[in-house]
C-alpha cells in the first residue's frame, strides 16, 4: 500500500511537470526538491511492463435474471411449459420468445427430449402490447414460415400460452414480416382472429362425443424424461356440455389420461371418489373420499399440485382448497397443508440450474 501510493504521487508529479514545461514555466525551488524521492527498494516486486489484468468470470457480478414460464415440445410430441430464468429484460415477452427459436438461447436450457417451435433463424421483433385490450400483436420474419405442418398447432400453441402467461396478455394477434397474419403459412389453420388460451392445447377428443356439443376442460397430467425429469403436460379435452367445469375437470383428473397416450401418468387413484366442489370468495373447497390419502395418512402432493393446476385453469379461482369427508386435515407428502387456501404456483415445471 505505501509503495503504490508513492508512485502514484510520482505519476501525479511527473504529469504537473511536463504540464509547466509546456507552459515555458520553470519549476520554483520547493517543487524540484519535493520531485526529489527515494528510488524504491532493490526487493521491490515491480511490474515492468504494467498492464490490464484480465478479470476472471468467476469474479464479474452476476447478470440480472427473471424467470419465466415458457412452452416448448417434449419428446412425445405435447407441448409443456418449463419455467426457466433469462437475462433480464424490459422487452420480456419478446425476450422470452427468442429462447423459443430453434437453436437459440433457450435450447441449452432444455432438458432432455424437449425441442424449441419456433422455426430456426425467426426473429422476433418488439412486441405492440394493446394495453385497452391485453393484446400481445407480435410480428415474426420471413424464417417463421419454415416448419413442418404437424407442428402448426404446436407452434401456436407454445406462443399463445407462453404469452397469455403474462398478466397484461389475454390474446395474441401474429404478423409476419410487417403483415397481418390471416392463417399460418403451411397448413392453413385460421390466425384471422386474435388468439387465446379457449384455443386450448394437446387438444383431445373423448370418443363418441359430439364435437358441437362439447366442453373443453384442461387438465394436468405428469410425465417424465429419460433421465426422470417430472413435469406437468396440460391436455385440453373435449368432453360432454356441462356447466360445472370444476366438478367435470376433476372428475376427468380422476378417469386419468388416454391410453397409451405418450407416457402420460394419472395422479389419482381411480377409486377415489369426488364428494364435491364448492366455490366461495374465490376459493374452490375440492371433497374428497379418504381414498385419497395413503397408508400413512398423507396424499401425493403431484396428485394435489395437478388439482390446483387443473382448477385455476378452468374457472380462474385464485386458491383452492382440498378437503377428506368435509374435514380439513390434508397435508401432502411434501408436509404441504391443503386443507388451508392454496394458491396456483407462479411458475410450472422449474428448471433448475
């Protein structure tokens, strides 16, 4: 410390001196003997050629992160959400398409078996966000009009989700190079009317049922990865008109996914009967049997979560809680208590890095 501060008073000298030479000034007296130091010492560690030291990356501050929840196909050909951080961004939804494109950023991201949609090379230009209307108008260019046709719907579907996800965002409009978009570019489907989550996604079609005569209710599923990644794939199913969608959501839980329907495993227990689904100041009370709960008295919590997720979807009820024979006492295997008012998670299917 002293060492560097005398040759840092020395550089500020030096820099004075030439300063009053080229002045045509000369020196008083006290100046010239005050220049007039010591040299340092002979063992004296100097650099003699000084120069910027690299900083190690280990030592730079970290990058600001958010995360978000983003859409992208799995290896059985569903389109999932998994929540992941990026850099930090005023522009997030447009951000958070870029880790949507094929061999983009978001890829090394991904685990194993999961493919971004958005065709390579697309670029994504600043979102116009109709603040009247929660419009996302996103404007892709020409790339966006590559892609395979079986992989049409998937593609709007991990757009518009990922972007309704937004609490300023309920439909999308899609453009491409600077014009309206009235259907996509290779199989034709309809893009004339903004789009949004009634949509649906994984759509499914439970035999003999009318299609005209439907309801749609979306429910959440588990599946895993080859290296037992577990996350939730939501499935929109179309069953028979109803007006509860809460009681036919979870009753439709419990019935579990189609056969051989890409690995996707039910939660519930088939046997567990539901007594009942009541909504009050903005929570839904879900009545199970005790079939729902396990030898030692606890129930899954994937069971639990897919609940939560499925009812939040259908009715947009802020917390959900879930009962036994009308008695709260339901606490999942992950000592989370559902007999108090749960709330849907921010976030689905985390990565963590």
């Amino acid at each position: 410390m002293r060492l560097r501060k005398k040759f840092g008073w020395l550089a500020a000298a030096a820099a004075a001196v030439i300063l009053l030479f080229a002045a045509g000034c000369t020196l008083p007296q006290s100046a010239q003997s005050s220049l007039e130091i010591d040299p340092p010492p002979a063992d004296a560690n100097i650099d003699p050629n000084p120069a910027v030291k690299p900083v190690n990356a280990a030592d730079r501050p970290a990058e600001p992160q958010m995360e978000v929840t983003l859409y992208f196909k799995d290896a059985n050909g569903f389109v999932a959400p998994l929540s992941v951080k990026i850099p930090k961004s005023e522009n997030v939804a447009q951000k958070s398409l870029e880790y949507m494109v094929e061999g983009g950023p978001g890829e090394a991201l991904l685990p194993k078996g999961f493919t971004a949609l958005i065709p390579k090379g697309t670029q994504v230009k600043p979102l116009n966000i109709v603040a009247d209307q929660k419009l996302a108008v996103v404007d892709f260019s020409p790339h966006f009009a590559n892609y395979n046709p079986q992989d049409e719907r998937k593609i709007l579907e991990a757009i518009t989700w990922t972007l309704t996800g937004f609490p300023t965002i309920d439909k999308v409009r899609i453009r491409l190079a600077g014009q309206d978009l009235k259907e996509m570019p290779v199989a034709g489907t309809p893009t004339d009317e903004p789009l949004t989550r009634a949509m649906g996604i994984n759509l499914e079609l439970v035999e003999g049922t009318d299609y005209g005569r439907t309801t749609p209710v979306t429910l959440y599923f588990q599946n895993r990865t080859a290296d037992n990644f577990k996350y939730f794939v939501p499935v929109t199913r179309m069953i028979d008109r109803t007006d509860n969608v809460a009681l036919a959501a979870v009753n439709e839980l419990i019935r579990g996914p189609k056969q051989q329907s890409g690995g996707l495993a039910a939660l519930i227990d088939p046997d567990t009967k539901l007594l009942g689904v009541q909504k009050e100041n903005e929570v839904l009370t879900v009545n199970f049997d005790d079939r729902l709960l396990g030898p030692d008295n606890t129930a899954r919590s994937d069971a639990l979560q897919s609940v939560v997720l499925s009812l939040s979807e259908n009715t947009g009820a802020e917390q959900v809680k879930i009962v036994v024979n009308g008695e709260a006492k339901v606490v999942a295997d992950d000592k989370t208590n559902y007999s108090r008012p749960v709330s849907r998670p921010a976030h689905v299917n985390e990565i963590k890095m």
